[in-house]
C-alpha cells in the first residue's frame, strides 16, 4: 500500500491534470475526487454559487468517505484557487479528516492571483500538520507542467 494520497478537487480539469500528473510520478492512491460536488455547470452560476457559500461558511456535504489515512504519510491536496482561498469541498475535507503529523504537500492552480490566502487557510483547519512547498501553477500554463511537476516532487519528497 502506497504511503501518499493524492486528494484533490477541480472543476474545470487543471487541478485534476496536475493531480493525475502527480499520481503518474509518485503512484500514490489518487482517492478522493468529489465527483459530485453539486456546483452548477456555467462557471458564471458557479461564481455566485461559492460566492455565496464563502459568505456564509457553508461547506458541501463530502460525496465519498476514505476509511482510513493511517497508512498515508504524505498528503497532497489540490485546489484551484477560488475567491482567493481553497474550494468549499477542500475546506470540507480538511474540517472532516485528522491530518495531525501527517505532511501535507499543497498543490494550487489559479488564473493569476497565485496562492493566495490558501496556504495560511489549510494552516489555520490542520494546526497540527506539517506543510511542505507548494506547488502554484497557473490555468493557462501547460508547457513545462511536467517537468516543474517531477523538479517539485524531487525536491520534496527526497528532503522530508
Ligand atoms: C468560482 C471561481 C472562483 C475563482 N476565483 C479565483 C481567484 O480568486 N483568483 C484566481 O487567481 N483565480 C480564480 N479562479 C480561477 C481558477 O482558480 C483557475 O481557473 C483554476 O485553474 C481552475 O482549476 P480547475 O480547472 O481545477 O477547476 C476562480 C474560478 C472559479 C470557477
């Protein structure tokens, strides 16, 4: 059993790209997808839909449970970046697992704002965790994504 999850959610496909890519280099379980995550299909109704929820600090219900992260290690988590934090669902995963001691590897994509406030926001939910570097990739960046993936992962996983 491997010792890495790689949990993410993605609406549009670019988080789930780098998702799979990390799957590929690492063959951790890629485990948790949301494939229901109850957001409307027009990103533009989606905007108002989150906009919405981050004003009210509603999360959506988790559509699939893991039984166990005993065996985990690392944890990779993958969010685009939406109102300038992590997705509802990711916030919702965080609340719902315990990921004290477990090293937590962000992976982030974006349309230019970056990272954010998504690094110090999974901080504030897993006080307990260690935080590696994260990986921000912006939405339009597909040239060299494999290669700064594999560079990342290198130095990461060799030095922790
Ligand atoms: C509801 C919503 C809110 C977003 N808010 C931001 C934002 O605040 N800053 C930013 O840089 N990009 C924002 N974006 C752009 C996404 O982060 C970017 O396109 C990302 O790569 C999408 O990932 P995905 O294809 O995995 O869903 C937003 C996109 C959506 C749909």
């Amino acid at each position: 059993m491997s010792e890495i999850l790689i949990v993410y959610y993605s609406y549009s496909g670019n988080t789930k790209r780098i998702a799979e890519i990390i799957k590929r280099k690492t063959g951790g379980d890629l485990f948790f997808t949301f494939p229901n995550p109850q957001y409307p299909k027009d990103s533009i109704d989606t905007l108002e839909v989150s906009k919405h929820q981050k004003a009210n600090k509603q999360l959506p219900e988790l559509t699939k449970k893991l039984e166990s992260l005993d065996s985990y290690k690392y944890i990779f988590i993958g969010t685009p970046n939406w109102w300038s934090t992590m997705t509802p669902p990711i916030q919702k995963f965080l609340n719902t697992y315990d990921l004290s001691n477990k090293r937590i590897i962000p992976f982030i994509t974006h349309g230019g704002g970056g990272v954010a406030n998504i690094i110090k926001d999974m901080k504030l939910i897993c006080d307990k965790s260690f935080f590696l570097k994260e990986l921000s990739v912006i939405d339009n960046e597909t040239e060299f994504v494999e290669q700064r993936v594999e560079y990342w992962l290198n130095e990461i996983l060799h030095t922790n």
